[in-house]
C-alpha cells in the first residue's frame, strides 16, 4: 500500500483543497498546520512525499521559515521528495532549495494539472527507488551471509548469489557432517554435483576421495561390476580382478549421478550395502566391508516411479534420510548475472547491458550448463569487443499457450526492471502492465520467499 502525502500549510484551506484535489484521484493525503507538527507526523509515520509551505507567520513573505523546514525534513528524511509550494515565487530562493535538494517549487493559486503531474512523478521515483534500495539490502544481506558461509565451510568457488541457492547451501554444510544417505534433486544441469562436492568437502571424510558415478552411462549388465567391482572372468571381457566404486570410496563419499537409471537387480544390492555396509564383488563370495559416505543425485521423479513399480520403495526411503533440492535457474535470476561474471572472469566487462537483459530474459531450459556454453560461444563470437545480445545467439522465446499473455513470468519482470535500472514504471509499460499490477506480482514473490 502506498504511503500517503504530507501536507505543512498554515492555512487549513489549502491543506483541505490538496487534500481533495488528491482524494480525486486516488491518492491519501495527511495535513499539518505548523512545522512542528509536520515533523512530529514524519517521525511517527511513512509518507510518499511532502508538500510544504514557505511561509508559517503572518506578514511574513521572506521564506525563512520554508527554507528551515526545508533544512529539517531533509536532515531527518533525506531520501523523502519535498514539493514547495508558497505563494511568494522568488526564483533565486527556488534555485537554492533545488539545489539542495528540493523536488519541485510551485506557486499559489497552484495549477492542478502540473501539480498532479508533480506529485505522480515524483511517487513514480521514490518508488522505484524504494525497490532498488530493497533489492540493494536484500543483496548486502545474502553477500554477508554468503562470505560468512565462505568463511566457515568450503564451498569450492560454488557462485552462490540468490536466496534459494544460499539457503541451499547453508543447508548442504549444516547437513555435511553427517554420516546419514543425501539425494539431490533437480533438473539436468541445475548444480546438483556441485552441492555433492560442497557435502564431501564439509564432512569428515573430507580427507578420503570423492568418487562419481552415473547411473545413466553405462549398460544394465555392467551396473553391478562398476558398483561392486569383478573378479577376472566375472562377465566377457573382465580378463583381470577390478574394484568397484564402493571400494574405490572406501573412507569418503561416492556420488551415484541418476540413480533413477539404476535397474532393479542392483537396486536391491545397493540397498544391502547401504544397510549393512557390506558387498561382493561380481563373480566372488568374498564378503567384503567399506565405509562410505553416499550421496545420491537425480532428476527424476522417485515417487512416481515408486508408485509404478521401477524403483524399490525401501531403496527410495533410503537413500532419501537428508534431501536437497537443487532450484532451475529459471527460478533464481539472481543467480544468472553472477555466473555470468564467474564464466567470463576477466570478459565479465564486456557484457553489454542489452545482452545483461538477454541473459534475464532468456529461462534457461538447461540451467547452467546451458548459460556456461552460451557465454562461451558469446565470448568467441565477439572476438575482443563487447558482448552483444546477437552473440549469445539464445533463441526467441515461442509463446506459452497455456499462459495469459498479460501474465508475464518472474524472468520476463527481472529482465525488464534490469534494463530499466528498476523504473517500475517503464518496466510496466514494457511488460504491458499497469505499475500497481507490476508491484503486486512483486510483493506477492516476496511473500512466497518468506
């Protein structure tokens, strides 16, 4: 809700005229009748802006008392737009207070249309600069969040800037130095061996190896040998004894990437060792015991697969104690400006603000390796000039039918309050909203963030 507008003139009549001319057109207004109560009211409530008179005294036309409001409110509210209204123009007085600082200097009898004007404009900026200074804080908040994170925990260069990734990562430290089963989930591409090498570097077994491997790579027949290890003979072509990737980790964590591709047959084998910590290598009736830490990764649908019959219950519950969620980049556009920065390292300057806004505008269907490959191409395209939105050669979004069209998606909103340097204004004519439809999508992110 927007704040309402002070009004400082010692005649009541002007402040009950104002306040109508305003009530008119939408717009709540608040009235004092001397300076001390103009200030009172602004020390204990929000206000747009303020409208003020230059003169409080009878016979008095020199604008003194103005100027020291003027002086007063800009001490105390020096973000808050002040209008001067009075009755007496003198342009050299109104030159002065411009300069330190005044919004606007009108004359009694005042013209509606330019006052109006005045006002909308001047509500316009100081929201818009509401916003940026929010979204300021709200950045110095997670940076200081983030270099304390940093401070304590190894995050291997991890480009942590949004809140859903911050709150991630703080949960994958708090979580590294249990011993108990994490599965990440997320789409193709999102960072989720990423937050598995965070978890290893943060936990105990630090120190032993880190081990990978994709469940989704290699044929069903030789799942078990790579996850057990052979004896030679096991299978065709296994000439010589190999160890498996259990063994391979033995004191640190094995990362077992798609484990939704895992068959059947050696799900319910990985569920023995989980259990029990023991294993045979293919071929052998050898027992053999290791201490590993598993993290498992995937992006697919677990329980729908539990539910038809592809992916064992007791193996899901598993492997599924401590769970992460790895977000699409889509759905954090803070995070795309800082990874571009991260991929480009010293190029970073070459990034143009058009193709800043390409690069927000643009939803990224395969998250971060996609925007890695696209600055890529972009940097060798634009050879040793700047980065344009041409060279980034990100293809134009088709239409969602299934969207309204005046429902424009988060990205589509951060990429026009970017290239407008957060004018909400000129974002909403952009985006073919109205600037109270514009703040109430985002007031309504807000709400969803709490």
């Amino acid at each position: 809700m927007t704040s309402p507008i002070l009004i400082i003139d010692d005649h009541p009549s002007v402040g009950e005229a104002l306040t109508l001319l305003l009530s008119l057109h939408g717009i709540a207004a608040r009235t004092a009748t001397t300076p001390g109560q103009g200030l009172a009211l602004l020390a204990s409530e929000p206000f747009a802006l303020v409208i003020q008179d230059m003169n409080f005294s009878a016979d008095t036309t020199s604008g003194d008392e103005g100027a020291a409001l003027f002086a007063a409110i800009r001490a105390a509210h020096p973000d808050l737009p002040v209008i001067l209204l009075t009755a007496w123009t003198q342009l050299e007085r109104a030159v002065s207070l411009i300069k330190a600082g005044a919004a606007d200097y009108l004359a009694k009898p005042w013209d509606d249309v330019k006052l109006l004007a005045s006002v909308r404009n001047l509500m316009e900026l100081a929201e818009s600069q509401q916003v940026l200074r929010q979204q300021r804080q709200a950045t110095q908040r997670r940076g200081a969040r983030a270099a304390a994170l940093r401070a304590r925990a190894d995050l291997g260069g991890l480009v942590v800037a949004s809140e859903a990734m911050l709150a991630l990562v703080e949960m994958a430290v708090q979580v590294a130095h249990s011993p108990l089963p994490v599965l990440i989930t997320g789409a193709n591409g999102a960072g989720k061996e990423g937050i598995a090498h965070i978890l290893h570097a943060n936990s105990t077994v630090k120190a032993g190896p880190f081990v990978a491997l994709n469940c989704g790579a290699l044929p069903a027949e030789l799942i078990e040998a790579e996850l057990f290890g052979a004896e030679g003979g096991a299978y065709t072509g296994a000439q010589r004894a190999r160890e498996g990737r259990f063994e391979a980790a033995d004191g640190g964590t094995l990362l077992l990437d798609e484990i939704g591709n895992l068959p059947l047959a050696g799900q319910m084998k990985l569920l023995r060792v989980l259990e029990t910590g023991e294993y045979q290598r293919l071929g052998s009736t050898r027992t053999r015991r290791a201490q590993v830490r598993v993290v498992s990764a995937t992006n697919a649908d677990l329980p729908a697969m539990v539910a038809g019959g592809t992916f064992r219950e007791d193996l899901y519950y598993r492997l599924n104690v401590l769970a992460l969620h790895v977000l699409p980049l889509a759905e954090r556009p803070d995070d795309v400006l800082p990874l571009a920065a991260h991929f480009l390292a010293a190029d970073a300057a070459r990034l143009t603000d058009a193709a800043q806004a390409a690069l927000l505008a643009h939803a990224w269907p395969g998250n971060v390796r996609e925007l890695r490959n696209a600055l890529a191409r972009a940097r060798l395209l634009a050879a040793d000039g700047p980065i344009e939105p041409a060279h980034l050669m990100l293809p134009t979004p088709a239409p969602d039918a299934s969207r309204n069209l005046s429902e424009p998606g988060r990205e589509a909103i951060a990429a026009a309050l970017a290239a407008h340097a957060g004018n909400v204004s000129r974002a909403a004519a952009q985006l073919g909203l109205s600037r109270q439809a514009l703040y109430r999508r985002m007031e309504h992110w807000e709400q969803t963030k709490t």
